[in-house]
C-alpha cells in the first residue's frame, strides 16, 4: 500500500476487506480530536529491511519510518477526564 498513491489504491484496494491507508498517527490524531485518552497500545512492526527497500508514494513520506512500520495495532482509549461541552452536540457534557 505504501508504494502507491491515492488515486492507484482506489483501483487496487480490495471491496471485500477494504484498506483505509490511515496510518498510526491518523489513529491518534482522530482519537484526540474525538476527545479520547490513549491508555493502552500495543504495536506490531514490519521488517525494517522490506521496509527500507519500499519506494514510498508522496503522501506517505510524511511519516517517519517507525510510524510506517506500524503494521497491527491495538489501541485502548477513553474519554478525556474534562471534555469542554462545545464538543457535544447537545451542548451538554457527556454523561460518565
């Protein structure tokens, strides 16, 4: 997935178990922003010698190379203690 770029995984990715090509800082970005707290993670990564030999597509060269590693992970979040009440919809914090 690494080697090809937006428009190429469209046609290539799989509709029966699609891919996102989300990486594990997108991960982390969406759980903060949804106003969840990483409390656990465990991280799988891929050999670092395949890796090195991959030819990056430009949208992926953002990342630093452990963080392309990252090929399975787990990731247990929760709520943040204090969410500011604009987050909510209803305007409302969220009930415990």
């Amino acid at each position: 997935m690494l080697r090809f770029s937006s428009r190429q995984w469209r046609v290539l990715n799989s509709r029966l178990e699609p891919q996102s090509g989300l990486r594990y800082p997108d991960y982390l970005a969406i759980f903060a922003e949804a106003g969840w707290e990483i409390v656990s993670e465990d991280l799988r990564h891929g050999n670092e010698e395949v890796f090195q030999k991959t030819r990056l597509a430009p949208e992926f060269r953002r990342y630093s190379a452990d963080e392309l590693r990252v090929i399975d992970m787990w990731i247990a979040a929760r709520p943040r203690a204090q969410i500011p009440s604009d987050r909510w919809p209803t305007g409302r914090p969220a009930k415990p």
